[in-house]
C-alpha cells in the first residue's frame, strides 16, 4: 500500500512529467521566456535531486526534445546516472539541429567523460550521411569532432577544419559545396539553408532561387515556404497530408479564412487517420469541448500554438471515435474558421458536452476558465460527485499550455484528471499517463508504468 509520501511524490513526477511534456522554455501569453526557463530548470533539479530513477526514466515518455536535451544534459553530468541505451535511442529521435545543440552545450560545460565520447562518437557514426551533415550543420560537426576527438575519413577532415587545402573533393555533396562558390548550377544541388547563403551572396533573385531549388526542400520546409514563394510567383507545394498534425493546423491557421478551404480538411484528416492508426474508430462515442478563446493565440513565439493543439486534436478525436461531437468555446461549426477571440466559456460548453452523453469526453484547454470563473470546476464536481458517481463517462482535460508560477499546467478540477500536450499524435499515450493524477494509483505503479515504456524503448 503506498504511503503519503509516496502519492506526494507520484504528485511530483506527474507535475514534471506536464512540464516536460509542454513547456519549451519559451513565452507564453501569461509568463515570460525567461520565467518558463527557470521555472522548467528548478523542476529538472527537483526531480533528478529526488527522484533519480524516474528522472532518467522519463526521456521514455512523450516529452518534448528541449525537456529531452535537458535530461540528457544532466545525466551526462552525472557519473553512472541514465540508461546509456534509453539516451541513445532518444537521441535518435531528436533532430538533428537540436542534438548537434546538445553537443556544443556539452562541449561548453566541459562534460567529457568515456561515456560522453562514447555517446556522441556512437551517434555520429550511426548518422546515414555524416558527409550531408557536414555540410548543413557543419559548426555542429565541428565542435562534436573536437569534443570526442573522432576520427575522420582524410578528406572530411580536410572538408571541416582546411577546406582550401583541396582542390577537389571526391566525395559529391563536398565537391558541390566547393564550386558553389563560383558556379551558381551547383548551389541548387545543395540543402536549402545552404543554398540560401551562396544564393544571396552571388546575388541571386528570390523568385528564380526558390523556384530552382524547390527539388531541394525537405516536406517542413516546403510547408514553411508556400505562402512565401506563392507571393514571387513560385509553387512549392508540400504534401500537406503527410505532414504532422500540428505544424499542419499552425500552418492552415496562419491563412486567411478565406483561403482555407476544403483540400486543408482533407489533409487535417488524412494526417489524423495516419497518426490514430491502428485505434482509429475503438473510442465509442466521444464529445470534445476545444478552446479558441482569445488565450488560444498563445505568444509571439508561439503564435495561435494553443488553438493548433485544439485543431489537430479535433481531427484525431474523430478519427478515433466510433461517433464524435467537437464543441468550440466560440460555437462555431466548421473548425476550419477557428480563430482566437472572445473569452473561455468552459463551464457552459462542458454542460452542453455532457448533455451529449459521451462515453468518452476530452477537454483542450488551458484551463483559464473565466466566464465566469470556476464555474467549470464546479460543473465537474457536481457531475462527478453527483450525477454521475461510478465514472461511466471518461472525462480527461489536456492542456497545452504551462504555467511557470504554478509549476505546472493549470488544472480544470481535482474531479478530472489533467495532462499537458503538445503534439497531438501523443494524445493516447497522454490520456493513459493523466489517469495517474486523479490519485487512485500511487509511486509504486507509475514506476511500473515508466519502467515499461522505457524497456519497450
């Protein structure tokens, strides 16, 4: 039987694991860049001082890769704290720019220990083109080389730290990054973020470059860049289907409504289908109650990435349900006029929900509940206290917004559980992880439960 401490500290996990999961270090509409990253960095020493096993555990979860790059970071600092295995197969998962930031991080904090080298010079190896690396990330290269002393192929070497030693490179993507320099043919066999550079510095035009270099762009890129090079003429049309959830909804929220149209649903869709695979259809009948109240535009930096999150779960929700009913704070019908305004009418749109009777009903919010306040809260409590006492109705909150003064994401009521998000793709394995924090199972199982997921890791 787990003892007080324990459920405080299954508390404590659960707390990190919402931070982990949601928050970036960066602004958000209630708290400063800087208050998230100190928030975020007491949170990491709380947990790895308290909790070492569980701290290097959670790199098993669906956290995010700065939260990753953090835990990875610490360990490393560690001696003998972390799975080595659990480490490189979340490296493997990173991208690239984020891990080569890992590693320069590292070399600056001068953690060099056997097993730092052995980590860095393991993934690099496993890299499928170190030769493309070098090239597109080649002060990130350069600074994992000099950290682990790794040993090159001559001529890559050469590439990185005396590049006009040769005058000729045997390998392709090097010898098409040397007569980039002089021959405007070559720079548009080169990555985009390399060609840019060459593109501007031989004075080339944007609407020519971009239309001679869109074989070149990766799926992300193309996204990021449509709207751009429609505007010179240009179409670099992604597959927008394949596309993440997320980034997608940022990316048909950022048009104007007018433009959003019927080919944006069915790539929403298409990606929803694809990410809910193979328990598409196995959820019964579910309501969700989705925030596009004027806190969903987020931040600066983060701009409309709340209602993103809300978008995204509409579709996957769907595509999970046997039956589904999404209701928009603002009432609106069609998800793709979606825009932040007006205020966060909970309360009213969990009743209308509830109404509905779901078997399953899946609240996206961040929880500031203010029309008027706390009655949400309330309304949760009744029906649960009251009307509907033996949780014959799933209820689950999903917020994707964290709140650095509370350490946490802001929780809707102690009746319901609540668990941070911040890619959808993540919400099955996130509505699994959020029944912990209603209390009913303690430290003892969490452990089972991330032990579990970092062996099948």
């Amino acid at each position: 039987m787990d003892t007080y401490a324990d459920l405080i500290a299954c508390e404590d996990v659960l707390i990190f694991a919402n931070a982990a999961i949601t928050s970036t270090g960066q602004r958000e509409l209630y708290s400063t860049g800087q208050e998230q990253r100190l928030s975020l960095d007491f949170l990491h020493q709380y947990i790895q001082g308290n909790y070492p096993d569980i701290y290097a555990t959670a790199l098993a979860l669906d956290i995010n890769d700065h939260n990753a790059a953090m835990i990875i970071r610490n360990l490393l600092r560690e001696r003998g704290s972390g799975d080595g295995r659990l480490i490189a197969w979340r490296l493997a998962r990173m991208s690239p720019p984020r891990v080569y930031r890992l590693f320069r991080e590292l070399r600056r904090d001068g953690v060099n220990n056997r097993r730092t080298r052995a980590i860095i010079r393991d993934w690099l190896n496993a890299r499928p083109n170190l030769a493309f690396d070098a090239v597109k990330y080649r002060s990130g290269v350069k600074a994992a080389v000099r950290h682990t002393h790794l040993s090159l192929p001559a001529e890559l070497g050469d590439f990185l730290f005396a590049p006009r030693r040769r005058t000729r490179f045997d390998t392709p993507i090097l010898e098409t990054w040397r007569r980039a320099h002089y021959e405007k043919a070559a720079l548009y066999e080169l990555p985009y973020t390399v060609a840019e550079g060459f593109a501007a510095r031989l004075g080339i035009g944007r609407a020519v470059f971009l239309e001679r270099i869109a074989p070149q762009l990766t799926r992300l890129e193309r996204l990021r860049l449509t709207e751009r090079a429609r505007r010179e003429g240009v179409d670099t049309r992604a597959d927008l289907a394949a596309m993440p959830l997320v980034r997608l909804a940022s990316y048909v929220l950022s048009l104007p409504v007018a433009k959003r149209g019927p080919e944006h649903a069915d790539a929403l869709r298409a990606s929803a289908v694809r990410a809910a695979s193979p328990h598409a259809g196995t959820w019964g009948k579910v309501v969700a109650v989705l925030d596009d109240s004027f806190s969903s535009y987020g931040s600066p930096v983060k701009r409309r990435r709340p209602l993103a999150v809300a978008l995204g779960c509409h579709y996957l929700l769907e595509a999970l349900a046997g039956s589904y009913h999404g209701l928009w704070l603002s009432g609106r019908k069609d998800p793709l006029r979606a825009r932040p305004a007006g205020p966060t009418l909970l309360g009213k749109r969990i009743i209308d929900a509830l109404e509905l009777r779901p078997d399953r009903l899946v609240i996206v919010s961040d929880g500031s509940d203010n029309a008027p306040p706390g009655l949400a809260a309330e309304v949760l409590r009744v029906w649960r206290r009251k009307l509907d006492p033996m949780g014959e109705v799933a209820v689950v909150h999903l917020n994707p917004v964290y709140d650095a003064e509370r350490f946490d994401v802001l929780r809707l009521s102690p009746m319901v559980p609540t668990a941070g998000i911040r890619d959808v793709e993540d919400l099955p394995a996130l509505v699994e992880l959020a029944m912990f924090s209603q209390g009913r199972t303690g430290l003892a199982e969490l452990r089972a439960y991330l032990a579990d997921r970092a062996a099948r890791r």
